[in-house]
C-alpha cells in the first residue's frame, strides 16, 4: 500500500470490537490511536485468577461458528490455547417444580422429557403446520416464540433462555432485532423446527461441524491482552475522558487525560462505545448530541456472583453446562453456570466453582445489594437446588450497573440514529455491541467489518 493511501484512525473504546478493528488497522500500516476511559482494555472480558480460582467478571464462554473469529484466532496463534467444553458437562438444566430437569437436545430427547407436558408436547409439534410468513412490523419475542410454540414453552424454555442470554425481558425484546436468525427463518420457513433441521443438513453438506463452547487454558482475557501486545507501543491512552470530536478537513478529537486536555486530527474515527457512552458523545463546536436518543436503550443491572465451594458441600454432580431458572419459579436467581465442570483448572483441586447470575430486567433491584446480603438471599436456592450446604470458602461480586444492551421492539429507532449519522459525517464510522449483536463474536466480526469500511 502506498504511503499517499495510509490514514490516521482515532478509534473510541478499548473494548474487544475496537481492538480487532485496531488490530486489523496496524497491519493494513494505518496509523492508529485507541481512546479508552478506563485505565485496561478489554471492556466486560475480564479474567481474575488467584488462589487457584479462573474468576470471568463479564462473559464466561465464546461459541464457534462465526468465521471472523475463527480467522482472527488463526492470526493470534490462539488455536492452542483453546480448550472446548467438557463433552461430559452436557446437561443443560431448567428447573420446574423445583426439580433441576435436562434440557432435551433431541427430537427423541423432547418427546419423553418431564420437562413439558403432552398438551405442551403436541403444541410444540404443531409448528411443523406453519407455513412461510412474512410480518410487515416487529413483534415482541414472547409473542412470535408462542405462535409457534404455546405458551408453555414460553414459560418453561424462551424465559429461562432469554434471561440467560439477554438478562431481559421476553415481552419487551425485539423478534427481528434480537433473534434475526428466527426471523429469517420463518420468512423462509414458516416452521421454525423444519427452518433448524434444514439448517442442520446444510452444516452438513457443508461439512461444518455444530457450533463448539469454547474457552482459553488462562481464561477470555487471553483474547483482549493478546490483541493489545499486537499493538503499537503507546497506542492506547488510558483514562482518556472524551470531551468532543469535531468534523473538518481532518476530525479533531479532544479529550483530556491526568487534568491535561489534548486535541489531535485524524483522517476517520471508528467509534466502538458502548450505549451510554454513545448518547453522550458530543460533536462539533456546539457540543451537539446527535445520539442522546441511545440513552433509552434499557440495560439491566446484573450481578455476577463467583462462588467457590469444597465439593463434599454440593450434592448434585454439576455434570452439565448449568442450570437456567425460569420466572414462573419464583426464585431468586436467573441462572447458575457449573464453571469447574465446564472448563479445566477453573477452582483448586477437592473444590467445585459455581457462577451464579442474579438481577436481570426480571429483578434489578436484587442486582443492586452488598455482597452479603445478596449471599444470604441466593443461598437458600442454591440449598433446594443443588443440595448446597454451608458457606462458600471463595466468593467474587461483580456488579454491572448497565449490563446487556436491550434490543427491545424499537430498537431500529437506535439503528437509524447510528446510521444518520454516519450519513452526515463521512468518515465517522459505528459499531459495536449496541449495533452489531451482544456477543463476543458478534462484536469481533463488527470489528472486522469496521476496519474494512474505513479502508475502503
């Protein structure tokens, strides 16, 4: 590439999309310069390890299938890092009655589960009668999963599903926006069982094997501080306060670090922030808010709770991936992930290592306590469920005050915002986890795609 060809990128956040997005930048020979208002990269990807607990502070696992990532990790020479999910840890529980029950995985699996009854079985079944549909507006997700489905397995597989993924409401987010796939597929399909068993056969034609949980031997943060010692010494400045960015001939950024303000010009800007940060970024010498509309983009309070046990404390075996709480059953957790059966070398040696997610758009207010008060309210479930005796010997609390972004039905109110403006500022360029899908390879391959807007 020509010198005369090469720009100078500010990219805003540190977070895994602005990191592939600098990653990919640095090798194209662009001159880049990442702004990150806290003093580590990584945003919500955060590994502890102390005592010989694996603690992850924001997501616990990846899920291959997304090519971008699968690319990406070829690049980083992370391929030997990665280990998958214990196949023994399978599992996948949800609790009726007060009873932990497994998920089925199979059509067989489904037709002899105690987890729905045979009025909820042949309601399930009844999908394959759908014909294709294509809807003209968005639709709650809990309205378009009981079209198909009934109400039953609302209740008792999309609630507990939702609250896992999302930490949110099944009557509040979007069909189209927050399960795309589904939507397409019913486009297409009509059922949304013959939509997955066609997927299925073509993965199959295709020779792709079904999506894999994967983790790394030290833990998610292996990604992020990999991605950071690819980069250029000096490129991310740390406790970096934005105050504006103003277009131009070249975009001014400035933005103030240890109570100094800087300003520095730059040939495009790749914004990577999150919702909040984005209704807050002011542009131009105004100091106009183009996006303030994204302050209404809901985000639970969530709490995550890393608790350590010796394992003559639990009774249950813990041989799945986890268990997922439904609303209906009043309790007061949303989901519990078995974390030292699902990878290695995640708790010491006799000790079993639970994380346990509490709040949620179902209880926020539960999200919020001090770390003893929320131990004594989740202990007793933890007790009925899985035959838990005694306190932990370790606990972790991490409390996000905004968690997951919501992509409620509206949310293309949000799309449009991102997107006009882009419109009216070439060389501004959006995404990230407000835009492109929560998930972490969601956002890397919206890094990607970032990188490439820009060079083109």
């Amino acid at each position: 590439m020509a010198s005369s060809d090469l720009k100078s990128i500010a990219i805003l956040g540190a977070g895994i999309t602005g990191l592939v997005a600098a990653y990919r930048l640095t090798q194209r020979g662009h001159r880049i310069r990442i702004l990150e208002q806290a003093n580590r990269a990584g945003g919500a990807i955060r590994t502890e390890r102390t005592d010989g607990w694996l603690i992850e502070a924001g997501p616990n696992s990846l899920l291959s299938g997304e090519p971008a990532l699968k690319t990406f990790l070829g690049e980083l020479d992370l391929s030997q890092q990665v280990i998958e999910a214990n196949p023994a840890a399978k599992n996948r529980y949800i609790v009726r009655n007060g009873k932990l029950i497994p998920a089925p995985l199979s059509p067989p699996a489904f037709l002899t589960s105690p987890l729905f009854s045979p009025l909820g079985k042949v309601r399930f079944l009844s999908d394959l009668l759908n014909r294709p549909r294509v809807r003209t507006i968005d639709v709650p997700l809990s309205e378009f999963v009981r079209g198909h489905f009934g109400s039953e397995f609302v209740d008792y597989a999309l609630n507990p599903f939702v609250s896992g993924v999302y930490a949110g409401n099944r009557s509040r987010l979007s069909a189209r926006n927050a399960f795309p796939k589904l939507w397409q597929i019913e486009q297409q399909h009509g059922s949304l069982i013959r939509g997955q068993i066609a997927e299925a056969k073509s993965r199959k034609a295709r020779a792709e094997s079904r999506p894999a949980i994967f983790s790394f031997l030290d833990g998610l943060q292996t990604l992020t501080d990999t991605i950071v010692r690819r980069l250029p010494a000096g490129c991310i400045a740390f406790n970096a306060s934005l105050e504006a960015i103003t277009p131009g001939e070249k975009w001014n950024v400035i933005w103030n670090q240890s109570d100094a303000t800087q300003t520095e010009a730059f040939d495009s800007i790749i914004v990577a922030l999150p919702a909040p940060a984005l209704a807050r970024l002011r542009i131009g010498s105004l100091g106009d808010r183009p996006l303030a509309v994204l302050d209404g983009m809901e985000h639970p309070r969530v709490s995550s709770l890393f608790v350590g046990f010796r394992r003559e404390q639990i009774k249950h075996p813990l041989d799945g991936f986890g268990v997922l709480i439904p609303a209906v059953e009043n309790r007061s957790i949303l989901g519990v992930l078995f974390s030292s059966s699902l990878f290695p070398n995640r708790a010491p040696d006799g000790h079993a290592a639970l994380t346990v997610m509490i709040g949620g758009s179902r209880q926020p207010e539960l999200a919020a306590l001090p770390t003893e008060q929320l131990l004594s309210q989740i202990l007793p479930d933890l007790a009925e469920l899985l035959g838990i005796s005694g306190d932990p010997v370790f606990v972790r609390h991490t409390f996000w005050p905004r968690a997951i972004p919501q992509y409620n039905v509206g949310h293309e109110q949000y799309l449009s915002a991102m997107a006009g403006l882009e419109t009216n500022h070439p060389g501004l360029f959006i995404g990230g986890q407000a835009r492109d899908g929560i998930s972490v390879p969601a956002c890397v391959a919206a890094g990607e795609r970032l990188a490439s807007r820009v060079i083109r």
